[in-house]
C-alpha cells in the first residue's frame, strides 16, 4: 500500500493504454491527455479500490511466500533451492491472485471509468461502494470476473519478482560482495525483479485487464482475447509494457524496500 501511493498515476495509465481499443498513446501524452480533460485530481482516480488491491492481493502473496519459505528452511534447516522458492511463489500468487481479484475488478473499472463514454460509466464512489454495486447490479460471481488470467497473472507475478529477487540478492551478495542490509544492495535486486516480472507477466495483465473491464457484453475470456487477436495480433499482450515496467520498477522497488524494513523492525522486537 506504501509503494501504491506513489505508483498510482503510473497504474492508471497502464490501464487506460491496455483499454484502448487503437493504440497510439504513449505513456506521457496519455497522462497528459488524462491531466489536461480530466483534472490533476483524475490521476488518482480509483485510488481505494487499489489501496483494497494491495491490501488484500498483495498481503495474502507475501505473507503465504514468506511463511512457506519459513518452513522450508525449518524442514531443511538450510537455504530452500530456487526449485523450492519457485513452488512457494506459485502457490503464494495463486491464494493472492482469489483474494484480490474482487478488488482488482473495481479497481480497473475506477480506473478507466473516465474514459467511458457517459452512458456507459460506473460513477462508484469508492472501493467499497463499487463492490456493493457490482453484487447488487451483477450478482457475486462478478467479483470474480477474470480469475483465470488474474491466478495467471497472480502466480506468475509472484514466481517471476519475489524469486527474481531473492535469487539477484543472493548473486550480488555472494558475487559482487555487496552488503545484504543495504538499501544499495535492496534497490539492485529489486529493479531486476520488476524488469523480469514485468515481461513474464504482461500477456496475463492485458488480458485480465480487458475482462475484467467489461460488462455485459456476454463475450468469454477466449472471445475477448480472440477479438483482440484478430484486430491488433499477437502484439496487444504487450501494450503498455513501457509504462507496466514505468509502474512496476519503482513499486517493485518501493515494496522491496519497505518490506526489508518490516523484516529489520521484526528482527529488532
């Protein structure tokens, strides 16, 4: 949640580029698309609904991660292999990917509500109130519109950036002789974790992202990504990858950071 507050506007922008039906934005004329119509304000629009992503998605990834790697280094009593890391994380990304995947729909929906003809938009107040309408306008079962790509995305999200990152900490510690306390160290490992995170997991993040935007439209996930194939190819799995990684890097970065503090504080209780 710490790292969301600063990435929010990046996260906004990545959704409203993975919308759009013709490409052509880039990252900055976008946001300045955004700024210019919509107000400054608009930047952070949809900012509950992805604190409510972090704090249900994010927590439950994490903490399984971490508590499953605890026991594995109790059961070995040595370090778990990568092999071991990677299970750990896959299972970790798919608990987070059902618990966070009802807020992830209002949290995209929040996001690119804006950009909808008028018609067409939600106008949910807040994360809370944009839940409450969808299960009464909907029905429950749209909370978890998406869960397909989203555990894809959840799982491979989690494989690709907390193991990336273990596994670079581990190579600068032990190659380069870098302290493991630094923050020096933390960023380094970090910013590979959220390169390697951002490619592996964009086909998935697209593709969700399209679901779980739309609504009534009675098309499948097969006949959204069919759809989307046939008029702008393979390529649409990886729209918005420049500003996915813009987002993505410095929230990578952030969280990693923050985590290490956690981790130092609970040391030092």
């Amino acid at each position: 949640m710490f790292a969301c507050l600063f990435t929010h506007p990046l996260d906004l922008a990545k959704v409203r580029l993975q919308t759009a039906k013709v490409p052509g934005d880039s990252l900055v004329s976008l946001a300045f698309k955004i700024i210019r119509r919509e107000g400054i304000l608009a930047a952070y629009a949809g900012l509950t609904a992805s604190l409510l992503r972090q704090a249900t998605y994010s927590t439950a990834r994490f903490g399984v991660y971490e508590k499953l790697k605890e026991l594995m280094t109790s059961h070995s009593r040595g370090q778990p292999s990568t092999f071991q890391l990677l299970a750990a994380s896959m299972i970790a990304g798919a608990v987070g990917g059902v618990v966070g995947n009802p807020a992830d729909v209002v949290n995209i929906r929040m996001q690119n509500d804006n950009s909808l003809p008028e018609s067409q938009r939600r106008h949910y107040k807040h994360a809370l109130d944009g839940l409450q309408k969808i299960i009464r306008e909907e029905n429950v079962t749209a909370l978890f519109r998406g869960l397909g790509p989203n555990l894809a995305r959840g799982i491979l999200m989690t494989a690709s950036q907390v193991v990336s990152y273990d596994v670079a900490k581990k190579v600068l510690v032990e190659k380069l002789s870098m302290d493991p306390k630094t923050k020096a160290t933390h960023f380094s490992a970090s910013l590979i974790a959220g390169l390697v995170a951002t490619t592996v997991c964009s086909p998935a993040d697209v593709l969700k992202t399209r679901i779980m935007n739309s609504s009534g439209t009675g098309q499948s996930s097969f006949d959204i990504f069919k759809d989307a194939v046939s008029r702008e190819g393979l390529r649409f799995m990886f729209r918005g990858w420049t500003p996915a990684f813009i987002r993505l890097g410095p929230h990578t970065i952030l969280t990693f950071i923050a985590l290490e503090e956690l981790r130092r504080l609970k040391i030092g209780l």
